[in-house]
C-alpha cells in the first residue's frame, strides 16, 4: 500500500542570534545539475539559483501510523535545511526494505511516474542504501538518489564552520562513499602496468590499476590523516579538560535532539551569543562557555551537537572525539521539545546516541537533568501529559526565560560540592588566595578581623593545602568565629 504523505512546513516566529551567520547562510543555496561528473552522489554545490526538487520516499516496517509519519516530516525538514523545496512523499508499507529496490520492483515504477509528474530531480529514502540499491534506483528513475545518511551529511558539511568540525565532517564523508565510489566511462581505465617502468616488454605487463582503485587508494590516504589530525585535535581538548579538572571547575553539557533548542538554553543561561536559527543542525561546533551559581560557584556549560533518529555511525565515529565532552561532564541538561508530537521518542534516540558513543565513566552514565524546552510553543494537554511522564524534569522556555530561575537553582543543587571544609585566616595581603576561594570554593561565611579575613569554606583538595597555613581548627576557630561576629554587630 503506498500513501501520500504531506510535506509542508511552515515555521513561526523565530528568535535569531547570530545574526551575521544568518545572513550569510540564507544566501547560500543549492543548485541541481552543476556538477561535471556523476561519481560523487553527495556533492555539494552552492550558488544564488533554484532550489532543488525533491520527493521522499519512506519504507514503513514497524511502529505505529504516527511515528512514520513524524519520520518522514523529520525527513522532509531535513530535507528543506539541506536546500531543497519538498514536492511530496510516498510510503511503502513492508516487512522490511526490498533488498533490490528499498521499495520494491512494482513500486518503483509508480514511484518513477510520480517523479516525471512533479518534475522532481531528485530522490530522498528514508533510511541507508546499500551500493546495490543506490545504483538500481539511479538507473531505473533516471534521477539522482540519496539516502537519509547522505542527507545529514550534506548538512554537516554545510554548516560545519570549525577546523575540527569541517575535518570530522570530512571523515564521515569520506567513510561514507568509500563503499559507494562508483566509474562511468574513462574512470573504468587501466593506468599502465606495474613493470612498465622497468622496461619489460611493449607497456609493461599486467592489467594495472583501475582509476576507481587510485581513487579508493586515494581516499583511503585521505581518511588516515584526517584521523590523525583529530587524534591531535583531541589531545588540546584533554589539554583543557584537564586544566579545568585541576582547578575543580564544575562542567554542564547540554545533549538533546537536533531543533530542541539547546544553543537558546545556552545563549538564556551564560549570553553566549550562539546562533540560534529554527533549522536541525543548525549549530554542530561545541560552545563552551562560563557560568556562575546564585552561591557563587564557577561551572562550565557545553553545548553539543544535536541527535536525530538513526543518527550516521560515520558521523558518531567521526565526532566522537567532540561528543566525550560529555563523557566528563558532571551534569548532562538533556533539552527535550516540548512542541514535538512524540517526545518520547526523542528521548529515547538522545539515549541511544548517548550509549553509542560511549557515555559510560567508570561505569556509569553522568547525572541527566530532563529540561522540557519550548513549554510556549506547547499547548496545555501536552504540557499536562509531559509533567505527568517526566515528574522530575524542570520545564523552561529559553526564548520567554519560563523557569530559567529554576533551572539554574537545580543546576547548583546537582552539582558536586568541594570535599574539604574549613575555617582559615587568610592575612590581607593574601587577597588572591581569598580571590580563589571565592572563585573555585563555596564560601559558607566571611568575616573581616583586625588580622585578615575569615573564612569559612568548601574547598577542594588542592585549594585546602594551600589555605593550610592558614587554616583555624576546633575551639580556635569557634571562637575568633565568634569574635569576628561580635565586633561586626551594631
């Protein structure tokens, strides 16, 4: 049974920052049909022109009606951040995918009218195709194919605007068309055999090395140092973290699925001024920036990269150097939509990643905080349905600042405390020492005496050995406690 399924989109008043990168990817579009070759299926074109033309195909193995449909919107939203102007989909109801055709031989010529019809250019399933079914699909519609992997990574390779994100992006691409490089004509030919250049016999003998086997050779080459460029980009990573560990500096990174509005959470909570744009991936370079509790405590929050349902292994092997940033953290804010239809179920694929990639510390994931974004968008049954499936999580709009209060103070609740407390008389002219307490401790009380400052603080290991000449113990420093009290009072 095939079924129409619509594709339009309309999107809402949006709350923009970054407002130069904005500009500058609104008049960047996609154009069909400028490429002079037909090896790279996921090539990348830019230029002021046409939009292309799409149709969505989608194969409907299991779940239920409104679960294929949200995938295939999701496909279709996709598909216009890539680029594209959406004509329509067709879902094919089957046990799985036809391993010749995805949809099935039938299907696809009632699939080839369909394209003739709307004067589409291009294909999009909803899901991996194999080599095999890429190329059986390109020769019998006549069009270009593409799956949903080679989409996402159309995307990434769009807006990744760092070193290590346009490297990592790279290496997924790479990962991905290595199985699927295929020859058309003068790319078949043999290169002269391996002994011409000894001089045996009339050019050499042996049939040689195919363009198409240069070419895998080549990218082979490609992907290696890409792998080593990132090995050395993770390295200034450790760098930091562990600067940030010395210093005991709380970390908070903000996971969630892609458009759940985890870069307006971060810009809400620390002014980062991130791009914020209603688009998946919109942001793929983490952010990391300070922050500071109402007790005054300094803690960093990250944000990542955004999920989606059946997420590239290329891409989560490529960016897995970037996502063991929250692997570390201390906290995770995982930003769920509450305006989605099927929250659940980003829920459930945000984890997935999550135990992919490797989240697991010492055996076991960081502390996750559900945080229910977008409760303005919502309407009031949704918001009930959700605070009765998630009775723990704190809901927030970032673009009205709903609850951030509240946010913020379950932030402070949940994150690790310093280990040592004391009491120490720090001499005025030890003000950085006091400076540093304030900064990485938690100061409890302060009282400023004829002969320095009291404090009375939380601090970690190392901070504690430097306040330990310092420190005041037992009746001593109950009663200069007690003193510095007395000669503040009126």
């Amino acid at each position: 049974m095939t079924e129409p399924v619509l594709s339009a989109t309309t999107a809402g008043p949006r709350t923009t920052t970054g407002d130069l990168d904005l500009e500058e990817r609104s008049s960047l579009r996609r154009v069909a049909g400028l490429s002079t070759e037909l090896t790279d299926v996921t090539e990348v074109e830019y230029r002021q022109l046409r939009l292309e033309r799409v149709v969505l195909v989608g194969v409907w193995t299991e779940g239920t009606p409104a679960q294929m449909r949200a995938s295939l919107e999701e496909l279709a939203r996709l598909a216009e951040t890539a680029g594209s102007q959406v004509l329509g989909g067709l879902v094919q109801r089957r046990s799985r995918p036809d391993p010749a055709t995805f949809i099935g031989a039938g299907k696809v010529d009632e699939l080839r009218a369909a394209v003739e019809e709307v004067g589409a250019d291009t294909v999009i399933c909803d899901g991996e195709l194999s080599p095999g079914q890429l190329r059986e699909l390109e020769e019998r519609l006549k069009v270009k194919v593409i799956d949903r992997t080679a989409l996402i990574l159309d995307i990434f390779a769009q807006h990744a605007r760092s070193k290590e994100g346009k490297a990592q992006v790279e290496l997924a691409q790479l990962s991905y068309l290595l199985p699927r490089l295929r020859g058309w004509g003068e790319a078949l030919s043999r290169q002269v055999g391996g002994r011409a250049a000894g001089g045996v016999g009339i050019g050499g003998r042996g049939p040689g090395e195919t363009k198409i086997e240069l070419d895998r050779r080549r990218i082979r080459a490609r992907m290696s140092k890409l792998r080593r460029e990132i090995a050395g980009m993770k390295q200034i990573r450790e760098t930091q973290r562990s600067s940030r560990r010395r210093h005991e500096v709380p970390s908070v990174a903000i996971v969630g699925y892609t458009n759940a509005g985890k870069s307006s959470l971060l810009n809400r909570l620390t002014d980062a001024g991130v791009l914020v744009e209603d688009a998946l991936f919109a942001t793929l370079d983490p952010t990391t920036r300070r922050a500071t509790t109402s007790d005054g405590r300094v803690y960093t929050l990250t944000d990542t990269v955004g999920f989606v349902r059946h997420l590239p292994h290329q891409l989560v092997e490529a960016f897995r150097s970037t996502l063991e940033e929250t692997a570390e953290a201390d906290l995770l804010l995982h930003v769920v939509d509450a305006s989605d239809a099927l929250p659940e179920d980003q829920i459930k694929a945000v984890r997935q990643v999550l135990v992919e990639i490797g989240e697991e510390r010492d055996g076991r994931m960081p502390p996750e905080l559900l945080v229910v974004n977008k409760i303005d968008a919502a309407d009031d049954l949704q918001l009930a349905r959700l605070r009765h499936l998630l009775p723990d999580a704190v809901f927030v709009s970032a673009r009205r600042g709903d609850g951030i209060d509240k946010l913020r103070a379950e932030i402070a609740a949940r994150l690790p405390r310093p280990e040592v407390e004391l009491t120490a008389l720090v001499p005025f002219t030890q003000g950085a020492l006091v400076s540093r307490v304030h900064a990485d401790g938690e100061v409890l009380e302060e009282k400023h005496t004829a002969e320095g400052t009291l404090l009375h603080a939380r601090v970690g290991p190392d901070l504690a050995q430097a306040l330990l000449p310092y420190a005041r113990t037992g009746a001593a420093a109950e009663e200069e406690t007690g003193a510095a009290v007395e000669e503040v009072a009126p």
